[in-house]
C-alpha cells in the first residue's frame, strides 16, 4: 500500500505483538497501543496449535486458516528464538481422547472428516492410548493420533515478543485506547497520529470501532495450571484433548513441569471472575482423564476473553481507509498469529487483498472492500 510508513497497532496480546513485531521487521514506524502488553487473554491460554483436533465438519474455512498458519509455525518460532527468545513449541503431537459411546462417535465422525480432508489421524484403542502416555485413566476407550497438531508456552511466547518488538524499533504507548478513526487512535484527550490503524484488541475491539460493534463478543474461558508434585505421576508428554460425557476438557504439558487445564466457555459479557462451578467441572473431568493429577498441586486459577465472530472466522482485513482489522480469532489466537501477522504485512507493504474466509467485508453493511 503506499505512502504508509506510521502504523499503530492496537491491543498488545498475541495477536497484537505478532503483528508489531512484523511490521517493525517490513520496516514499518510502529508503535503499540495497550495499558499491559502481553497479558490478556493471552496470558491465560492453553497454547494448543491444533487446527485439525479442533476442527468439525462444516467449518472447512477454519480449519484451512488453521493449518495454513500452523505451516508457518515452525519457522515463526525459530526466528523467533534468535530474535526475541524461546517460545516453548512443542512437537509432541495431539491425542484426542473418548470416554463414553456417544464420546467415541463424536470422534468417530471427527475422524472421517478428517480423512476426507486428507488430514493425518490415527485411530487408537485405550491401550494402545495408554501405551503412549501411561498416566492415562482406565476410562479412556479410544482415540486418535494426531502428530502435526502441536502446542506452544503461551506466556514464554508472550515474553519473546515483547522482546523482538523491542529489538525491532516498535515503541510502546501504556495507555487504554478510545476509539480508532482514519488517521489516528483516540488516547484519553490526545490522538497517536499514524497511517494506518490495525485494530488488535481482542475482545475489546468491539468498543473501538463501530463496524466491529456487532460482529464481535466476547467469549470467557477459564483455565487452571497445575503441578506435578514429588511422588506424583508425570505431566503427559502430548497434548490431551478429551470428551468426558460430551464436555471438552484440554490438558497441556509445559517444559517446567506445570499442565495447562482448560475448556470452560462461557457467553458472559466482560465478566473475568473465576466461578467455583468452573474449577469444580475442570477438575472432575480432567481426573476422569488422568486420575493422577488428584496427586498435583492447584498453581493457579485465571480467566480470560476471547475475541469471538459470528462465524468462528477471524477478521483480518479493511474496516474502513486507514482501518484494519486483526480481531475475532476465539479459540485460535495463537494458532493463528503468525498468518495474521504475514496478512497484515502483505496488505500494507504489496496491496495484496485479504484472505476472502477472513475479510470483514463479509459483515459490514455495503458488502464492499475499501481501502
């Protein structure tokens, strides 16, 4: 696009950070708007990389977005590490886990989407499960495989971006935006001048830019970080993800010995508290899962908003002449942060259009694309 070189970005979460760093990288004059950089909902993520073991019939979009940008991921977190610092991907691969009949045919499906997707799965019985990750519970009847679905630290990866955005010149205003417009971020009485504005905010992007009113919510997960304690059984190797009795229930292993649990999903407005149901349902289904963690100490409870769409898409792409959109990523923020990222620098450096699955012209009013 030309005559851009001043962009501000708004919001400071993966999203945000990712495409700071980016930019700044292309050569761009940035500066990142956001009153706590590298918290959010970022912070309290799970960190699964799992387009394939999240994806269901119906949603091909998704799950081609997902697996696009999980091609970038390896490449993303080794330059990463020589900029910034070790973002803590994992390659263990996914299992997705069932408990009960109805359990086995929801992956039974799941599986045969995925094949016709040519996707790589494999079916596995419990104690072909219970081979790979012994602390596995003896519920589990079957599962599948799923090796290219990887994780990554949430909050090293945070940390490491932080650092390459400062590496790379993105100078950071601590501060609550107002509103974006054409020309500029609105910051309690003053204006930060720029370009292009790219609203990154999460769920909070809402409130920043009437097109995005109503074509985003926020959506609130909560999660647990527990820890394997002396004489406990160890934190699996793989990425778990099960049904127990049709609820979703994720745990994933960190390097420091810690296990991210997760999958609540609450449509609660800009509510953060974290509720005793939650924690309750987390734990007695993780358990059903892995009985051990019985054994593991309780490290700490968190709850987060995520960005959510009306079609489960991202919105990557012209609100308005000087307005970009990089909001709307629910479950897959991580996932697809380095996508986002490369689409952003590619329509502001070589004019390339959006990515039609995630481009906001689907939602606003005109229907058209305008730059």
């Amino acid at each position: 696009m030309k005559d851009v070189s001043r962009v501000a970005v708004v919001g400071g979460g993966v999203i945000g950070l990712s495409v700071a760093w980016a930019l700044g990288e292309a050569g761009f004059r940035v500066v990142l708007v956001d009153p706590e950089p590298g918290r959010g909902a970022s912070w309290v993520a799970g960190g699964m990389l799992a387009p394939v073991t999240e994806s269901w019939p119906g949603e091909d979009d998704v799950l081609a977005l997902g697996a696009a940008s999980l091609g970038l991921w390896p490449a993303f977190a080794e330059r990463l590490g020589q900029t910034g610092g070790d973002p803590g991907l994992r390659t263990h691969g996914t299992l997705a886990l069932a408990l009960d009949s109805a359990d086995v045919g929801t992956l039974a499906v799941l599986a045969e989407y995925l094949s016709a997707q040519g996707r790589e799965v494999e079916r596995l019985t419990g104690r072909e499960l219970r081979a790979l990750e012994p602390s596995l519970g003896p519920r589990v009847r079957s599962g599948l495989s799923v090796p290219g679905d990887l994780a990554v630290d949430n909050r090293s990866l945070l940390i490491a971006l932080r650092d390459a955005c400062d590496r790379v010149g993105v100078g950071f205003l601590p501060a609550a935006a107002k509103a974006v417009r054409p020309g500029g971020v609105e910051v309690g009485d003053s204006t930060v001048e720029c370009d292009v504005a790219v609203i990154a905010a999460g769920a909070w992007s809402r409130t920043l830019h009437p097109a995005l009113e109503t074509v985003t919510r926020p959506v609130k997960g909560e999660i647990l970080r527990l820890r394997a304690r002396p004489g406990a059984l160890p934190i699996p190797t793989r990425t778990i993800r099960a049904h127990v009795e049709s609820r979703p229930v994720y745990l994933v292993p960190r390097a420091d010995g810690e296990l991210v649990l997760g999958a609540t999903q609450y449509e609660a407005g800009y509510d953060t508290e974290v509720t005793v149901g939650g924690v309750r349902d987390l734990l007695a289904d993780a358990e059903q899962v892995l009985p051990g963690i019985a054994e593991y100490a309780l490290a700490e409870c968190a709850a987060g908003l995520r960005a959510g769409s009306r079609d489960n898409l991202p919105l990557v792409g012209w609100l308005e002449p000087g307005v970009l959109a990089a909001t709307g990523h629910h479950r897959n923020g991580l996932l697809l942060a380095p996508g986002t990222a490369a689409s952003v620098v590619a329509m502001l450096r070589d004019g390339a259009e959006p990515d039609p699955a995630a481009d906001p012209a689907r939602f606003l009013s005109t229907g058209g694309r305008t730059r």
